[in-house]
C-alpha cells in the first residue's frame, strides 16, 4: 500500500513538472518573440544620426 502511494505520489510530481517546464516553454517563446520585435522596432526609432543599444541601462 505504501508503495502505490508513493508511485501515485511520484507521478503526481512528474506530471506537475511536466506541464510547468511546458508552460514555460510557451513563455519563453513568447519573450523571445518580443525581443525580437524589440529589435525591429527600436531601429526605427534610433533616427538618421541616432545609436541603437540593444540593451536599456
């Protein structure tokens, strides 16, 4: 009995992992994509004679 409870137990984690390294996946893609946006937009703003960082501070 204690080790069915300990299968359903580990099962449980893993299944949490799974689906929380999977939501996160999903966030990473759609940081990566604003990035990028980032990078497009900001060029536009730079100007003629101004200097695009590609970092804020």
């Amino acid at each position: 009995m204690v080790l069915l409870i300990v299968v359903l137990l580990l099962a449980l984690v893993l299944g949490g992992a799974g689906f929380a390294l999977h939501a996160l996946w999903w966030i990473a893609l759609v940081v990566l994509a604003l990035w990028l946006l980032g990078f497009v937009f900001r060029g536009e703003r730079a100007g003629a004679g101004g200097r695009s960082r590609w970092y804020r501070w």
